[in-house]
C-alpha cells in the first residue's frame, strides 16, 4: 500500500504457465484504490514476479526470479512509464521459486533481498552499481540501497526465503 492508500499486487500470469492460456503475456502489476476498487494495470512487463515492494518517491519495487528493479510513474497517468533494473542475477539456473523473492524495507532506508538454494547451481547477483556477491547452493539475504548501490550479503544458508521482516 503506497502513502496515498493505492493497493498494489502482482498477479502472476507466467509461473508455470500452461499450454494455451488465454492471459497476458507478462505478469501484471495491479492497483486499486484505497478502497479496493478501480482495478489497473500499472505494469506489465515482468516475468516469474515473486513480490512487489512500494518504496520512497513515488518508485515500487519488483522481485522477478532473476532481477531486482524499480518501476515509476513519472507522467501521473496511473502507469509505469520507467524502470531501472537495481540487481540481477546471473546463474544457469531457472525455476521460479529459487530466485530472487522476498523484500523489504530496514528502517534505515535500504532494501533487504532475498535469494533462495538456486537449484544448487552457482550464481553471481551484480547491483546496479557493480557490486557481486557469488555462491552456490545457499540461499542468503542481502542489502542494497534503495537505488541499486552497496549489496552486501548479511545472511546464507536458506532453502527460499519468499518472506522477510526488518525491523
């Protein structure tokens, strides 16, 4: 729920898709109104999206299997119209729920991600900034800035760690 009450969700049409769905191509990003009304497609453009975050400025945040980003809408007509990738992960590996998922957001203003086993293949996540963490076979938690910079891993050892809590 962002400060003006809008309800976001993502309603994923691509986890496992099936053979002939008739939905869209991409997840989608969904708003209502504080009162849980007037459905829109905010964004549309992910796939395997595992959580949506609202963050500071106006900005939310996606985690998709093999990226972290941030969607904006800039022009105030009630959909994203830009998007800056924060994390990505670079690894072999594909199964949905073994990625990238959870976040959240530490009082002090960074993003706390998550990333699980990874199929037990290796893998490397690159921040916005240049950053990289690599493993193999051990999921973690990590940190970054709410702009994509500083990732630091502050825990490993997780099977999926879809949800998190900072406090």
């Amino acid at each position: 729920v962002d400060a003006q009450g809008r309800i976001y969700l993502a309603a994923c049409h691509t986890h496992f898709r099936p053979e002939g769905y008739p939905g869209p191509e991409h997840d989608e990003i969904l708003t209502f109104d504080a009162d849980g009304k007037n459905r829109r497609v905010f964004y549309n453009q992910t796939t395997a999206t595992m959580h949506v975050e609202c963050g500071p400025d106006g900005w939310v945040y996606l985690a998709e299997r093999s990226r972290i980003l941030r969607i904006k809408d800039t022009d105030g007509d009630g959909t994203a119209d830009l998007t800056e990738d924060l994390a990505t992960l670079d690894t072999l590996a594909d199964y949905p729920h073994n990625g990238l998922s959870g976040m959240a957001w530490d009082p002090d203003g960074s993003l706390v991600i998550s990333l699980g086993e990874n199929f037990g293949k290796d893998w490397t996540l690159t921040a916005r900034d240049g950053a990289k963490v690599s493993g193999r076979g051990e999921g973690g938690v990590f940190r970054l800035t709410a702009d994509g910079k500083e990732l630091r891993r502050i825990a490993r050892g997780f099977w999926n760690p879809f949800g998190l809590l900072v406090r």
